[in-house]
C-alpha cells in the first residue's frame, strides 16, 4: 500500500517535529487550561478547587437596633457564602489581627465603631472605612472579601439616597425627620430591598453564574466552549500546516524524486490527502479525550461527538489542502495560513467562545466560514444535543469539506499534471 | 560569437553499434516559455556502456534528462528506455530506471535507513527483501555506522552518497546521474567515480551528466556535448578530440636570443606546424607529435646559445573540442 506508506512517512516527519506537537497539542491544551485555572477555581466549589478563604470580622459598631455592622456581619454569615468564605466573629481586634499574623485567618474585617452613623450619614457622603487586614502572600480570598463588602456597602448607598429622600419628601408635608429617623429609615429600606430579592448574594450572580444553577453546568460549558474554540482553530491549523508538506516536498526535490518512481500522481496526491486527513483524526480525537479528562469536559453523547469529529476532520483538511493548492512556495504559505486562518478562525467565532455578550448577528457572520459551521455543531453536542441537533452543521462540513477537497484535488492535479 | 554549428561526422561512429541498446533518443525538444531548453535532440547508449552528456550550465542536459525520466513531457520528438517510450509506457521506463538528481532530494528529518526504506517501498520492494537491499546499499554508500541520524546533520559528501544509493535500491538497468560529483571535496568525488565504473562493470548503464571534462572523460564510453540545448558533437573521447586535429600544443618561454629568430628555425622544421610568438615573448607551437619533436627544439635553441626557461604541453582535450566548435570555454558561463 504506497498510499498509506507515503502517508505515514508524512506523519513520522510531523510527529517527529517538535513544533507540530506543540502546535497540535500542547497551545490548544495550554490555552484552555489558562482558562480553566483562572475561572475554574473559583466556581468550581463543588470540587473543593479552593478552600473557603477563613474571615476574622470584628464588629465595633456601636449602634443599637437596626445596626450596619450586625447587617454586614449576618451578610458575610449568610449560607450563600459559605462555599467563599468561612467566618467567625472575633471579640476584639487585636485577637482578629493576631488570626492572620498567624495565618490561623486570611483576612480580618474591622468593623469600625462609628460604622452605622457614618455609612448612614446623607449629609456628609464620607467613605465608611471597614479595615481590612490580610495575609499578604494571599491573592484570591481577601479579593473576595474585599468584592462582597463592597458591593454590601453599594447597597447602602442606595440606602443611603433613600434615606435621603424620604427626608426631602417628608419636608414638603412639613415634617421635620430627624438624623436619627432617617438613618432608620434608610436601614429599614434596605432590609426591605434584601427581602425583595435585590439580596447581596446578587453578587454571586454577577460573578458567577455557575453557582446558581444546578451541578456547576455552566463552567464546564465554558471552559468545554473556550476548549472547542481552540481545538478548531488548532486543527484547522494543521489541516494546512500538513497540507504544506506538498509544497515543501516540492522545494526539497523530493515531490520530483517520487515523480520518477513507478508511483502514479494521482496516488502520491492521495497519500498527502489520507496522511492530513489521519494526522486531523489523531489531532482530534486527542483533543477530546485530554481535555475530558483534564478539564472535566462534558463533549456530549458518543454518537454525535463521533458525527463531528468526522466532520471537523474532513472540513479542515479539506479547507487546509484548498489553501496549499494556491500557495507555490513555503515562504509564502506561512503568511497565507496565518492569515486566512486567524480571519477565518476570528469569524468563525473561535476566539469568542464562551463569551455572552457577543451580538446576536455575530451568530450569522460564524455560519460564513468554516470553522462556524464545526462550532455550531460541537456547540450542540457540547449543550447535550443528539444527532438530530447536529446533523445541519455536520452535513454541511461534510459537503463544504468533500467539495474543498475536490477544488484542491483538480488545481494540484493541474499543477503536477 | 554565436557560430552556425552543423554536426562533425564522426568517423566509426556506426561501427560502434555493437550491443543491444538501452537509451534511444529521437529529436528530442522542450521550450519552457520562450527558452528553447532542448532542441531536436538525438542520441543512444548501447546496454553496459556509460555515455557522458557534457556540456556548460543551461546546455539543457537536466532537462533532457527529466524527459527521459518522465518527469517532463516532451514538445517534440521521442525515447525509448529499455525500449519502453516515454510518452506511452512511463510506468515501465521508471521501474527501469534510476534517477540521481541534481539537487540532493532526501527528507533531511529521517534517518538514512528510513530514507531508504521509504524510497524502496516506492519502487515496490517489500519485507525481507526490502529490509536486505537498505542494508546492501547502506553497506555500498559507506554510511551502515550513520544510518541512524537525522540526514540533515550529514555532511555534503554523505548526502550525495546517499541520494546516488537511493537510485539503486531497485537494481535499476539504466542509472541516470545529474552532476553527481557537484560542491564535494575530491575524496568522495574520487570516491563515487569508482562507484560509478563498478556499477557499470556489474552491468549497469549509465547515462552521466557533468560539466568536467575530465569526469567525462575518465568514465565514458562516449560523450555527448550539449550547448545551448543542442547536441554540437558527440562520439569516443578520440573521435572528439581529432575534430581539433592530431596536434598537440606547446608553450615555451625562451631567454637570451630574439624570439623572432628561434620562432624561424623552429618553424623549418619537420612536424611543427605553426609557431606563434606571443605578447608576452612566449612562443606557442602546434606540433603533430610533442615526444618527437622536443628534442630538436631544444637542439636548435643550443645552436642559438639560447635557454628554454619553460616547457608546457597540451594534449588535446574536450575543453579544446568545446572551444573550437563553440569559441567559448565550457566554464565560461
Ligand atoms: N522549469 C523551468 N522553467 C523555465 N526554464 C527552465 C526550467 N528548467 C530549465 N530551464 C531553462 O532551460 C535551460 C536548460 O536548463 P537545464 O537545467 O536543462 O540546464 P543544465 O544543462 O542542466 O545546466 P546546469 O549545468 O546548470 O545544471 C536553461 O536556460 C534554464 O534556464
Ligand atoms: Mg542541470
């Protein structure tokens, strides 16, 4: 079988070229993993990615009644945070000071004395200062905190503008309110406004979704979308970097050396198209199986996850031979294959996964390229879509691939006729 | 410059059709664009003998070759390997033969054991036998002890080594060489010229392509000069060189007589044919048989009290052929 022999020559030399692997490999893995790492362990809580950060909070405040300081308190005590921080509440701030000096605590939250009467205060607007003592070789726990109190105190502001203006209205009927009386005021709206879903966890949403909804769904979709981006543009990559291999044969003399072997055209052409359709396989199935296994990722049902490889492989070859077949030189193709692939790959959407708010037309611009169409189907597959969900995009990569493949079939058999 | 060359009549020439032939070319052309790289082109070389195309860069020697190794179609005219036509029968002309390229075309990633497995898988061999010709050739090129290593790390020596062992692995009937010998220290040069010959002794035919005279000249049954895509002469080195007459050169340089003088007596005498003084008061003779007449030469420059200060002697050679039939020198290009 010299095509197969011709074949796998192509793909010692590729899978002996460091370079390649890296490119087929280990940029679509590492890109992904950079992704996983920066978003994976904060959500993932489930998967006890991250230990909950330990929180000293001393509470100062001195006010009686409806009090901020026992607001925030409850707040940080509240079960929704309790996959993000773990507290306990200190009698004195020299103990909470001495938890993070000795790293019994990442962070302390003083609560200072004055704290209702400041953060209430319409008139004077001055910054409340909750301190924050924390544990300098951390990074993520203290920003958390630091986030949660925040918007807390965000959501006094708005306490704070309501208070305010029940003042000015209260004024018009001639009703004089009191600092005290507007401070409850403000304060009784805000446990109001936290009873009627405008809570603080509304941060949790903001940050992440995935925390929300059942069994951590949303963040192996994304790290799967972020992972199904990459691996496309990475074999389409390799469609046309092995597709290359024509070209360079051609420069070395070797495509001529084969010309004069009894070894038909046709037959060396077809060697060259089965060693990148091979090479896309193993690329492929590689990718799949890796990133499961290291990222978690959920690829959908074997049946349709089978359908798409088969397809991703014929649409990149096909595009990548159709590429090559216009390049006459190396020199030139590194520019072509850069360039076609990195616009291509950018419409297709595979820079963009996993992004929401990505315009709704964008969706159109994917299904002109490509890449769109192998994204739209592992996107499916990737939701939990069957066969029928994917059988459109799978269709059309079959098609669009076999007739790449055939363009690129006549214009080399013209060229090396 | 340009001379109107029609094709000396080499005599013996059709007394040396012996032997069955291996190689028949007929009016062989091929224009790329405008260049006209071969014109009318016609040649054979009988089975067991190696014919050298000789000729300046762009003679058209590669392309004729990539005609007769299929890799070219041809404008006009025909061949015949092993009497199979090129333009017909292709797949038998290239089991038939072996093709060294110009250019070294070898996958410098592999090795130089994967390099001829892969090549013998391409001429059909298979298995046990495969395995046994990769170790025959290894074995005759000198490389069995760097068989592993990738081909890129050899030297310019080991690489033609290697692209000539390629050619071999399916004991080919006919060897087609392009300038085998090009940019390689004299050792392996030497080296693969006696490969050549022993090829051939074992039988092989070889058609050589080179721009050294003295390649062509050691290694061939006959010469083929190729200028400007044309075929100017071709036969035995002695049929050649006697295009330039049976006259041998001799430049000398005298001291303490007039040139002019020792020029006449010279030329007086028996078998010097002409006597030219020079610029630089050396004088060149044209004589019939330089072992002769260099005693008397040196007889009469004693007469005169004169000292030949120098003596050098040129046979005749291809380069002399080349020049007479072209007015340039086979390098000047
Ligand atoms: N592929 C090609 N396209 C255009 N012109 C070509 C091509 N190949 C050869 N030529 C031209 O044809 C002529 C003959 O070239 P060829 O390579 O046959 O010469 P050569 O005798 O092998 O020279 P050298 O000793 O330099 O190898 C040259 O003028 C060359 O420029
Ligand atoms: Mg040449």
């Amino acid at each position: 079988m010299k095509i197969l022999d011709i074949a796998f020559k192509d793909m010692l030399r590729s899978f002996r070229s460091g370079f390649a692997i890296i490119m087929m490999f280990g940029l679509p893995l590492l890109i992904t993993g950079l992704f996983y790492l920066a978003f994976g362990g904060i959500i993932n809580g489930d998967n006890d990615q991250l230990a909950p950060t330990k929180v000293q909070v001393v509470n100062l405040d001195q006010t009686q009644g409806v009090a901020a300081g026992n607001s925030l308190v409850t707040f940080l005590q509240s079960q929704e945070l309790t996959k993000l921080i773990a507290v306990t509440v200190s009698p004195d701030e020299a103990s909470a000071r001495q938890a993070v000096d000795s790293q019994q605590a990442g962070v302390a939250v003083i609560i200072p004395a004055n704290f209702s009467n400041t953060i209430m205060d319409s008139a004077t607007g001055a910054a409340t200062a909750v301190t924050l003592y924390q544990d300098p070789t951390l990074r993520l726990g203290p920003q958390i905190v630091r986030e949660l109190i925040g918007h807390f105190l965000d959501h006094y502001n708005g306490s704070r503008i309501a208070g305010g203006v029940l003042a000015a209205q209260a004024g018009k009927y001639g009703v004089t309110l009191d600092n005290t009386a507007s401070q409850v005021a403000g304060l009784e709206y805000s446990q109001w406004a936290q009873t009627q879903g405008a809570q603080p966890n509304q941060l949790l949403d903001l940050q992440a979704p995935a925390s929300q909804s059942a069994n951590d769904k949303p963040l192996t979709s994304l790290i799967g979308s972020v992972m199904a981006g990459m691996m496309l543009f990475f074999v389409f990559y390799t469609g046309a970097d092995t597709a290359e291999t024509i070209v360079k044969e051609e420069e070395e003399g070797t495509l001529a050396r084969l010309f004069t072997t009894p070894t038909s055209r046709p037959l060396i052409l077809a060697g060259k198209f089965v060693s990148v359709v091979i090479t896309l396989l193993i690329q492929v199935v590689t990718l799949v199986v890796a990133s499961a296994l290291l990222f978690g990722i959920n690829w959908g049902a074997p049946l349709p996850v089978g359908f798409m490889t088969v397809g991703t492989v014929v649409l990149a070859a096909g595009f990548g031979l159709l590429l090559i077949s216009f390049v006459k030189t190396t020199r030139q193709s590194g520019p072509v294959i850069g360039g076609a692939l990195a616009i291509t790959g950018m419409l297709g959407g595979l820079m963009t996964t996993g992004f929401n708010n990505i315009p709704s037309f964008f969706a159109t611009i994917n299904l002109l390229t490509p890449q769109g169409w192998v994204l739209k189907g592992w996107t499916s597959t990737l939701g939990g879509g069957g066969v029928g969900d994917i059988i459109g995009p799978w269709l059309v990569s079959i098609v669009l691939g076999l007739a790449l493949f055939g363009v690129a079939t006549l214009i080399f058999r013209r060229r090396f006729a | 410059m340009l001379q109107v060359v029609t094709q000396p009549q080499v005599p013996g020439k059709a007394a040396n059709h012996n032997g069955p032939i291996a190689i028949r070319v007929e009016g062989l052309g091929k224009n790329f664009d405008k260049i006209q790289a071969v014109q009318d082109v016609s040649f054979e070389v009988e089975e067991g003998q190696i014919v050298s195309l000789l000729g300046p860069n762009g003679a058209g020697k590669t392309t004729t070759l990539s005609m007769l190794a299929c890799l070219l179609r041809p404008d006009s005219g025909d061949a015949w390997i092993m009497d199979y036509s090129i333009k017909t029968e292709a797949a038998a002309v290239k089991q038939a033969i072996g093709v060294v390229p110009q250019e070294i075309a070898l996958y410098s990633d592999l090795s130089a054991k994967e390099n001829l497995q892969f090549w013998g898988k391409m001429y059909g061999l298979r298995g046990p036998k495969l395995t046994g010709r990769v170790e025959e050739i290894l074995e005759l090129v000198g490389l069995t002890e760097r068989q592993k290593g990738p081909v890129a790390k050899f030297s310019g020596g080991m690489k033609r080594r290697l692209n000539i062992g390629v050619a071999l692995l399916h004991r080919p009937q006919v060897l087609y060489m392009d300038e085998p010998t090009v940019g390689i220290d004299p050792q392996s040069r030497r080296n693969i010229l006696d490969s050549v010959k022993k090829l051939n002794r074992e039988g092989m035919t070889v058609l050589y392509t080179t721009h050294y005279m003295e390649e062509a000249q050691e290694l061939s049954n006959r010469i083929i000069i190729m200028d400007q895509g044309k075929v100017i002469v071709q036969g035995t080195h002695q049929e050649l060189v006697k295009i330039v007459g049976e006259q041998d050169r001799i430049n000398l340089t005298v001291s303490q007589v007039v040139p002019k003088e020792i020029a006449e007596r010279w030329h007086a005498l028996e078998g010097v044919n002409r006597v030219s003084l020079n610029e630089d008061n050396s004088l060149t003779l044209l004589v019939s048989d330089s072992n002769l007449i260099l005693p008397n030469l040196f007889e009469v420059a004693t007469g005169l009290g004169a000292r030949i200060t120098s003596v050098d002697i040129q046979e005749p050679n291809l380069e002399a052929v080349f020049l007479h039939l072209t007015g340039r020198g086979l390098r000047d290009s």
